[in-house]
C-alpha cells in the first residue's frame, strides 16, 4: 500500500484505535498486576507512541490487501468513463487492473502535473486519504474487538485455573463490572463502526463523482491524445 510518510494519521490513527481496544478490554489485569500505576502509564504511552504507527501500518496491508483483490479501487475511481471512452479491456481481472493503470496515467499526466489544477488535485487526494482512514480505522475496530475479549477470557481461564485465589480481581463482584466494561466498550466500538460507515459512504461517492468529472474533462479536452496512450498501452486496448 502506498504511504505518504511513517508518522501519519493514516498509521497512528488505526493503530492507537486498535491498542486503545486490546488495553480497555484487558486494562483491569494490567493496572492489578504492575506495582506502580504511574510507571505503567508512562510505559504504556512511550509503547503506544512507539508501536502504533507499525500496527497501524500493518492492519492497513490487511484492508489494502482486500480492496486490491476485490478491485474496490477500480469501481471507486472513474475508470469507467475512460475505459468506455477508449475501448479498453474490461472483461477479466487483469484486463482492469491494465485498465486501471492508464486512468492512473492519465490522472498524473493531467490532473496532478499542471499547477493550475493544483486545488482539484489536493481535493481529489483528500478525498481518498480520509477514505483509507476511516476503513482502516475501521478495520482496527473490528480486529480489537475481535483480538480483545478473547485474549482477556483466555488470561482469566488461565488464572483461574492457577491462581484463583490468590487474584482479588477474579472475585464475583469484580468481575460483574469488568463484564460491564466490555460490554460498553463493544457497544462504543459497533457504534463508531457503523458511524465510520456511513463516513466510507460518503467519501466513495465524493471520491467517485469527482474522479469520473475529471476524467470527463480530460477525455473531451482537445490536448487528449488518444493515439499516443494506445502506443504507450498497446495491451490495454481491445483489438
């Protein structure tokens, strides 16, 4: 997946969403078992600063892996409108991937190469930056949940098996408000996810609307050479 640079929202966002998770499920183990909250507190922090970035950058290859394979990206530009304007190949896979990369040509060679289209190209950029954000944000959501609680019910099989009587935090009452605290931290997490999806929505059709008119304008623009793309793509084109 292409990066703009480590420390960018695209990684520490995901990747503090998904660290904040993993430690709210399990944050009752871990202030019981460290002998100085202040020093954990510190350490934790100096980790999340350190490692989010890496987490988020690797949940990221996750989404990215999925959008590439189902060739989201294909649908979300306007691919479309040029691929029909010049007769590309559409049919397989391939053939839209191949398709994919002479939109891409042409968005550069016209959109993100000109200074006077400077304003349009950040808009465009933007667009698809907060759509990364927020499905890879997304994605961490779903995977702390998914990685949170089963690791806090794995530790308390654990304990409870070796060491129940020796942990306060395993007694009844204490664990009717952990149960509590996860209970409120799915319910906060599911509804982010479904607040985070109607913002994918959003930014997918801002993104596609805005793609498709530029390519439009290109494609009627009286400086578009066709024949030049055919030389340059010869495999891209139908026979």
């Amino acid at each position: 997946m292409p990066e703009r640079e480590y420390f960018s929202v695209r990684y520490l966002i995901p990747g503090s969403t998904f660290l904040i998770l993993i430690i709210g499920y399990n944050i009752v183990p871990l202030l019981r078992l460290t002998s100085s909250q202040q020093i954990s507190t510190i350490f934790g922090a100096v980790i999340g600063v350190l490692s989010s970035p890496t987490i988020g950058f690797l949940i990221s290859q996750l989404w990215w892996w999925r959008f590439h394979d189902s060739f989201g990206i294909y649908e979300m530009g306007g691919v479309e409108p040029l691929a029909k304007k010049l007769s590309l190949k559409t049919e397989k896979k391939e053939d839209r991937m191949n398709a994919f990369k002479v939109y891409d040509y042409v968005l550069h060679w016209k959109l993100h190469s000109e200074s006077e289209l400077k304003g349009l190209s950040d808009y465009a950029f933007r667009r698809y930056d907060a759509y990364v954000l927020l499905s890879c944000t997304k994605s961490s959501l779903i995977l702390g949940i998914v990685f949170g609680l089963p690791i806090r019910l794995a530790s308390l099989v654990f304990y409870c098996s070796h060491f129940v009587n020796k942990f306060s935090f395993l007694r009844l009452d204490a664990m009717k408000m952990e149960i509590g605290l996860w209970v409120f931290i799915t319910i906060v997490a599911a509804i982010l996810i479904l607040v985070i999806y109607q913002g994918q929505k959003l930014l997918w059709r801002e993104h596609k609307d805005i793609h498709t008119a530029i390519i439009r304008a290109i494609i009627h623009d009286p400086e578009f050479d066709e024949k030049e793309l055919k030389t340059i793509f010869p495999e891209c084109f139908k026979t």
